[in-house]
C-alpha cells in the first residue's frame, strides 16, 4: 500500500505534538499541586475555603486578561459566539468543580473525595463510548484501571473512611465538572484560544462564586496575618499570589494547552501525577514523607497513563494510513 507524503508527514508530526502536549500537561499537574499547600496555609489563619478559591480564580482572571484581550483583538464576535463553552468551563470546570469537591470533603474522608473527583479519566473514557459507540481499545481499557489502582494507592483509600450517600454525589459531580475541564479545554481552537477560554472560564467562575458567597451558600472569609509555609513565617499576601498566579493563570493556560494537544482522555491521565505532585511538595514544605504505597501508586498512575497513551497513538497512526 503506497502512503501520501502529507499523511507521512501528519504520522511523523504525532510524538512531536504529543512530547509537547505531555510537557504542558506535566507544567500544570505540577502548578495544581502547589495549590493544597498554599492554600492551607491560608485557611491555617483562619480563611474559609470559598475565600481562597474566590480570590485565587478572580486573581488568575486578572493577571490573564491583558494577554487575553490582546489574543482576541479583532475577533470578538467569534469569540463572543463561543459562550456555551466559556459557560460550560467557568461554571463546572472551574466553579462546579471545586465547589462540589469542598461540599464533599464535609461529609467524606479527604481520600475518598479525591478519588471521586479524580475518576473523571473513567467518566471521559464512557463519555466517549457512549457518544461515538466506538468501544475503547483493549489498552485504554486496561490503563484505565490500572490509574485508578495507582490513585487509590497515592490516596490510601484502603484505611480509614468515612462515607455518605449525598457525599458521594457531590463527590461525582465533582468529577463531572474535572472531566468538564478537560473535555471544554480541548476545544480551544483559533476563534477561542487557550489563553482566552482560560479567561473567560475563570471570570465566569470567580463571578458564578461571589454570588453563591453573597447570597450565604458559599463561606467567605478573609483573615490577614502571618501563615507558615515551608517552615518559614511571610504575609498572607505571598501564598494568595502564588495560588493565584502559579496554581491559577499558569496551571489553568497549559491545562487547556494540553488538552487541545493531547485530547481530553490522555490530558485528564496526566492530570492524575498532580496528586503525586502534591505528595512530593507536602515532604519538601512540611516535611511529610510519602509512604511506600504512595511512590508505588505514583509508579502505577504512570504505567497507566503510558498505556492509553500508547493504545491512542496506535488509533490515530491507523486512521491516519486508512
């Protein structure tokens, strides 16, 4: 069978844009899991977990917008024609997300809650079977469980939990809005760039939490002092910027960067190594070693994630030689 150059070309650019869309998606695992220690260390003062989110997705929306306004020069109304998918991004990728998980974690045990918003992987691989009523290959399948054995070990959901039926369901719906994110996040396109849609999300979602603070839903409070982070004593203001310019404008931009590289199913399997992330800083700043069973979850996550990978480089290399 004789192959076009274009189609030669097409195949060959495929472990390019994969490298560089795995890089991104590593950048923003890695700026997420910054936000567990800065945020603590504000809500260690006494800040409610609707403040930090609030101010860490209003400060984020700031510190984007003059990129983004300049990304969308001349386009507004395409951009503008894009609405459902910023409304979709802000209210559940952003918001709804970490809304839910907060509601949650109040009524289960901090793993099971993680783990339930961190099977949003599972719910975009049937998402997609579901809709294309193409059945995932044997390897997206196998990858998929393995991840999730690999979560639950980096999570220690084995011990001690604490469960609860609407817990669960806010811990669900917390998935749907991760998997939101990801799904929303690859659909950035040339009339909606990645910096824009991260934008406009985190506006819409920093607006969708000021009005559930104001109406009482949504605890807001700020209170300035001194927080430890690191073992080290600095103003407030220090890990409220780092949440917001770290673990918000960067992890946000490359989160969508990702995803529009890599597609939503292997973005959100990446997107799993943030929890490890977050494992390693937590030995770094406050001097919580990981367990063995952690480092071998983490060692697990990535067999899985290699393995969908892998399973979707095969697909794409098929389609592409028809």
């Amino acid at each position: 069978m004789t192959v076009s150059q274009p189609v030669l070309d097409e195949r060959a650019s495929l472990p390019t844009r994969a490298g560089g869309g795995l890089t991104l998606a590593l950048i923003s695992a890695a700026a997420f899991s910054l936000a567990g220690p800065f945020g603590q260390s504000l809500m260690a003062i006494g800040w409610s977990p609707g403040a930090v989110v609030l101010l860490r997705l209003t400060l984020a929306t700031l510190a984007l917008l003059p990129l983004a306004l300049r990304a969308v020069a001349g386009r507004w109304r395409r951009t503008l024609a894009a609405w459902p998918l910023l409304l979709a991004y802000g209210a559940l990728g952003a918001a709804g997300c970490q809304l839910f998980y907060f509601m949650a974690v109040q009524r289960l045990s901090v793993s099971v809650a993680l783990m339930l918003e961190y099977s949003s992987p599972v719910l975009i691989v049937l998402g997609a079977w579901l809709i294309t009523r193409r059945r995932p290959g044997p390897m997206t399948l196998v990858g998929t469980v393995i991840a999730m054995l690999g979560l639950a070990l980096v999570l220690n959901v084995f011990g001690g939990v604490r469960l609860d039926a609407l817990g669960i369901v806010f811990g669900l719906l917390a998935a749907v809005g991760s998997a939101t994110y990801f799904v929303v996040g690859s659909r950035s396109s040339a009339d909606l760039p990645p910096i824009v849609l991260a934008t406009g999300g985190l506006g819409i979602g920093a607006l969708i939490l000021l009005v559930f603070g104001l109406i009482g839903v949504l605890p807001l409070a700020v209170v300035p002092g001194q927080v430890v982070l690191g073992g080290v004593s600095m103003g407030w203001w220090v890990p409220l910027l780092g949440i917001a310019l770290i673990s918000g404008s960067v992890s946000y931009a490359t989160g969508i960067a990702a995803s529009t590289r890599l597609g939503p199913r292997v973005a959100s399997f990446v997107g799993l190594l943030e929890l490890l992330f977050a494992c390693l800083l937590a030995w770094l700043l406050v001097g919580e070693r990981p367990g063995a069973g952690q480092l071998v979850g983490g060692a697990v996550i990535l067999l899985g994630i290699t393995l969908v990978k892998w399973d979707e480089l095969r697909a794409s290399s098929r389609e592409l030689l028809g």
